[in-house]
C-alpha cells in the first residue's frame, strides 16, 4: 500500500520482501478470503500505549477509501459480519490489486532475498540486500511483528528500529487463543463446543462465540478479549448473555420438575451445561433447590471466572501487540521523530486493531499516510 501510493505520487520506490511471494499473510487471512477491512473502524477499535496515535491515519484514510479501491478493480465483497467485508472470491484478488497498483506507481520489488545490514549516513539509507546493496533517502519498516512465524513472520522491524535508537514497547501475542491448566483442565475436554457469549477483562467486553479447544479457550470472543489480557488476569464469560436476572427461578416455577442441567441445556450445548452443573455442584430437580442457591447459580454462570496460564503463543496469534513505540513517530507522517525519512507502518508499530478487519485497514491507513511524506 505504501509502495503503491509513494509511487504512483512519483517516487522511485523498491519493495522488499525476504519471503518469495508479497502478500503471504494476506493470503491466508479470512480463510483465504482477506477480510480485508471493517466498516465500523474508529480509533477506539485500537490498542496502543497512546490512544490517541492512530486517529490521523484512520481518519485521512479510511474504510469507505479502501473499498472505493477494491470497487474499482471489480472485487465481488460480502459483509459477514459486525461490519467484517471479505472477499466473495479470493484473497488473491486483494493481492493481484495491490501488485497492480504498485505497476501503476512503477514500483520495482525484490523477493526471496535476504536482508542483511541496514545503515544510515550521509542522508542515505544502505540496505544490503543478498549480495548487493541498495542506497536510498527513505526507508519503510512495514515488516510486521513475529505472529504466524512458519509464514517467515519474525521481530526484524523492532531489530531495524532498535538499531537507529527507537524504543520498543514489549511485543505479545494478541488475537490468541487462552490456555487453561490446573482445576480447570476440565473444560478442555469439551473440545470442539461453541457457544455465544459475553467475555470480559477488566473494563472490557465481547459478545460473540467462545470455543473449547484441546488446549483451553479460543472463538472470536476470547481473540478479542486475548489482547487486554495480562498475565495472572482472570477472564470473565457470561455463558448465558440472553438470559435477565430471575430466569432460574422463573424455570423452576413453571417446570418445577425439570433438571438443573437440562433447563441449562435448554440455553447451552448440553456437555457444557453438563460440565457447569457439575463444577456448580448442583443436580436433580429445579424445585429441590432454593431460590438462593439457584440466584448464585445465575450470577456464577454470569461472570464464571477463568484463570487463563498462558497463550497459543505467536504460532497461533493472529497479530501482535506492542511495538515501535508510537512516542518515537509522528502520527501525522509515520516518521521517527529522531531520524529524518525513517518510517514505521502497520504491524511493526504498537497499533492493534480488534478482530475482524481492523489490523488490515490499519495497515492500509499507516501505508498511505507515509507514503504521503516521502
């Protein structure tokens, strides 16, 4: 995106890319469809040490700018969901568009290569790359963070920036699934059950489907909540979010006779209804239990608090949070306050969007903003 907008403003720009291919993670974001952007974008969608940082960008270059792009190239779209556009295609199409439009800008690339040392003197940038060094006044980190490594994904911008004296705020795997150990292995045998519902950290909340894994707590709900989760936090799930205050007492005065875990199951996958009957130690029939313990029955399976022990790690994160720190760049330009014509867009930079689209029009935003300085 960046390549593409410095070179259609008539800039002499080389596009470099380590892997053999541009646009790996595109490809396979969205099931091979790239949910390439979200129209609910705002800043407010976004994690950053400054909240503040992402606002320019966003706004100069927004959503409905994008899909303007991918109307033009006749891309067939659909919104799934919560504002999510993929392509009714291919991601490839996302791709193919971006390639063209950086033919239109005259852009050059390098792939499959290499990038060794990076030097600055001189108002020059050096750049070795394979056996041969290029000399530039500009350079571009837009080489993400270390999420989804087997697709060549590593810490090289934060490398690149350390080298020129820009502080990094510690990276972490974000958009990951939640893994789950002691007393609460029990839950990773209902491997493969969704469910809708509220989960929480902190301040924060999502209301979208949770699921079990092998390993503990993954769905959209809980990649969302992942990335406000620290260490040592709990999590919060509100497994029946549809359900008022009193319902449990008003089943058991219109089905008096029903099970516990079957008026859960009414609302829930019946093993999970099975599993939470169990850990709230309650069976046998709703009139056997007093409204008291049936009103803490509700108000546990409101906010059940989990005690997550780690993440999927970056293997399984879909983005990474923290970065180049957004104190050592511009918002405006995306440019490093302490060294003239060095920038640092998308991924590489402490901005992280929610699930769904956002880290894209992030990477779209900072890309066309920067290329509107160099």
């Amino acid at each position: 995106m960046c390549a593409a907008t410095a070179g259609q403003r008539g800039r002499r720009v080389l596009l470099v890319d380590h892997a053999d291919e541009v646009g790996k993670k595109i490809l396979i974001s969205g099931g091979g469809r790239c949910n390439f952007t979200n129209i609910h974008t705002a800043p407010d969608r976004y994690l950053s040490a400054n909240p503040h940082f992402a606002k320019s960008a966003l706004t100069r270059y927004t959503a409905a700018d994008f899909i303007a792009l991918v109307d033009r190239y006749g891309i067939a779209w659909h919104e799934k969901t919560l504002g999510q556009l993929f392509c009714d295609g291919s991601a490839k199409q996302i791709v193919a568009m971006l390639l063209d439009e950086c033919a239109i800008g005259q852009v050059d690339l390098s792939l499959g290569q290499p990038v060794g040392a990076i030097d600055h003197a001189d108002g020059q940038f050096r750049v070795a790359i394979g056996d041969r060094t290029v000399t530039a006044t500009s350079l571009v980190l837009a080489t993400g963070g270390p999420s989804i490594p087997k697709m060549g994904a590593t810490g090289f911008a934060y490398d690149v920036a350390r080298r020129f004296g820009l502080k990094i705020v510690e990276p972490r795997p974000a958009l990951v699934p939640l893994t789950l150990g002691g007393d609460e292995t029990l839950f990773r045998s209902l491997s493969g059950v969704a469910t809708e519902v509220i989960a929480k950290c902190g301040k924060t909340q999502f209301r979208e489907a949770a699921l079990f894994t092998h390993k503990g707590l993954s769905g959209p709900a809980i990649l969302q909540i992942s990335s406000y989760w620290r260490s040592s936090e709990t999590v919060g799930i509100d497994f029946l979010p549809s359900h008022g205050s009193g319902w449990l007492i008003e089943a058991k005065r219109t089905r008096p006779r029903a099970g516990f875990a079957s008026t859960l199951a009414s609302a829930l996958p019946a093993r999970l209804a099975e599993t939470l009957a169990d850990r709230l130690a309650l069976s046998g029939e709703l009139s056997a239990m007093t409204d008291r313990k049936l009103t803490e029955a509700e108000q546990r399976l409101a906010d059940w608090r989990f005690t997550p022990n780690g993440t999927e790690g970056y293997a399984k994160a879909e983005v990474t949070a923290g970065g180049i720190s957004t104190a050592e760049l511009s918002s405006q330009t995306m440019q490093a306050k302490r060294l003239q014509n060095l920038y640092a867009i998308g991924e590489a930079v402490d901005v992280t969007g929610w699930l769904g689209g956002y880290n894209f029009q992030w990477a779209w935003a900072s890309g066309w903003a920067a290329a509107q300085s160099i």
